[in-house]
C-alpha cells in the first residue's frame, strides 16, 4: 500500500522510484510486532493465547533486526540489480 504513494513521491523528487519503492517493501514485510502487521499475527493475538504486551517484546527485536538488514543489504541489492541492467 506503501509502494503506490512512494513512487510518485520519488518521482516528483526526481530520484529513481526503485530504491525507495524496494525499501517500502522491504519494511513492510519486517512488521513483526503488531496484531494488525501479518495475517498470522493477527492469527495468534486473535486466539487470545498470546497478550500484546508479549507481542510487542518479541517482535521489537525482530523489527530492529529487519531494519538493520535492509540498511545493510539493501545497497548491494541494488548494486547487484541495477549493475547488471546498466
């Protein structure tokens, strides 16, 4: 949903809409800590077996850990991509 907004954005910024759209995307499947962020934990916190609170602390490290490899990779992803179209 993300993906529509930022492309024009990037556009009307005059950069390539690629890399942020690539990062939007990323981001958006790294939503580990919240009911609403992937089906499946909407699954689970709807069984009313797992209490958001320890929704919330397990999937904090794991939102980080996302965050910290699209930081990482996402560069050489692009490198890798856009090296080879170019």
């Amino acid at each position: 949903m993300v993906v529509p907004i930022i492309i024009p954005v990037a556009m009307a910024a005059e950069i390539n809409p690629f890399v942020p759209a690539l990062a939007a995307t990323f981001a958006a499947s790294f939503g580990f800590m919240l009911p609403v962020s992937t089906p499946q934990n909407a699954i689970v916190y709807g069984s009313g077996v797992v209490p958001i609170t320890k929704m919330i602390r397990s999937g904090i490290s794991f939102d980080v850990l996302g965050g910290l490899l699209i930081v990482v990779l996402l560069p050489v992803m692009i490198d890798l991509v856009l090296g080879s179209v170019g």
